[in-house]
C-alpha cells in the first residue's frame, strides 16, 4: 500500500514567519527584476530622444513598449506580493496579541488560585477580636497616662480671683520686709559700717606722742 499511494507527509508546516520571509524574498527577486527593465527602458529612451522619426525610431519604441508593459506587470504582482506579506504580519501580531492574552489570563487565574487560598487562611472573627482587645489596651493605656499625671498638691479647680489677691498680698508682704529693714541693710550700693580692731587701737595709743 505505502509503494502504491506512498507515504504520508510528516514534514512540520511552516510558520507565518516562514511564510513571511519565502514572500519577502520573493519581491526581493521582482524588485531586481524591475531595476534591470528600468535601466533598458532608460536606454531606450535616450535613443529615442536623439533619432529621426522612421522605422528605427518605430521599432525602437515597440520594444520599450514591451519592457513598460513587463515593469507594470511585474510591479502588479509585487504589490499582490506585498498586500500578502502585510496580511500575515497582521495576522501574526493578532497571533502574538492572543498568546500575550492568553498568558496573562493564566497569570490572573493562578494568582486568583493563589490568593482564595491566603484568604482561606484567614479568619475575619479572629481578626475582629484582635482589633477589639488592641482598642481595650489602648483605652487602658491612656486611663493610666490620665492617673499618673494627676496632681496631688495643686486642685485643679482654683479661682483666679484667690490667686490674684493672694499674689497682692505677696507684694504688700515684701514691700514690708523691705520698710523694716536697715538702711545699710537695704541699700546695697551704700558704704558698710567700719569696725575698728582692739589691737589696732591699742597699737595707736602706744605710738601715740
């Protein structure tokens, strides 16, 4: 059977980019292919330009007739060639777009998988009643801050009025002390008392004449 129908293809079959690069290489052979009729065509018309009309002229011109036709035709199945080329490097952007979506949309999927099995970790009561116990020691802490800064000397509720007529008396009190004072005792600017020593006394007495 297989020396009948043969054998069954087992060649890979190409890509895109394959098929993208047997197409470029191709409009590579046209647009040779169209310098080369380009330069004749030049050639032909410089003759052209510089004979008389007549046979020559005539038949000189039928050719360039022929390559232009050849160029216009080549040119045609370079642009089919390239409309090609163009369609398959949509098609392969649209290809790279899919995979590129494809490949997040597994990364959503094992990151969803991932996080439902942290959640699933979590209990929300648990995590109620850590919150409400830090509340209770917070309140706990500032009730002790409010006990140890309590002031055991001073009320906390004086009148101002009392402190007001208890600073007067104050003033009035100093202005006393101050009154009853001595005079040397008060000015600090004035000369003390001089004392005079016994012995001093006694020295001058003895050489006194």
């Amino acid at each position: 059977m297989n020396r009948l129908f043969g054998n069954k293809a087992t060649a890979p079959k190409p890509s895109l980019q394959d098929a993208i690069a047997g197409v470029e290489t191709r409009i590579s052979t046209l647009d040779v292919k169209i310098a080369k009729l380009n330069g004749e065509l030049a050639t032909y018309q410089d003759k052209l330009a510089h004979m008389r009309e007549g046979p020559g002229k005539q038949a000189i011109k039928q050719r360039a007739m022929k390559i232009l036709r050849q160029r216009k035709q080549i040119e045609a199945q370079k642009d089919q060639l390239e409309s090609q080329s163009w369609n398959m490097e949509c098609a392969t952007m649209t290809q790279d777009n899919l995979r590129n979506t494809m490949a997040t949309v597994d990364a959503m999927k094992e990151a969803n998988k991932q996080l439902k099995k942290q959640y699933g970790n979590v209990n929300i009561d648990k995590i109620e009643k850590l919150q409400d116990e830090m509340a209770d020691l917070l309140d706990m802490n500032e009730e002790i801050q409010e006990t140890m800064s309590r002031s055991y000397q001073v009320p906390e509720d004086i009148d101002e009025t009392e402190l007001d007529a208890e600073l007067d008396a104050l003033y009035v009190e100093q202005e006393t002390q101050e009154s009853a004072m001595p005079s040397y005792l008060a000015a600090p600017d004035s000369n003390p008392p001089q004392f005079v020593d016994e012995e001093e006394m006694v020295s001058n007495d003895v050489l006194a004449p």
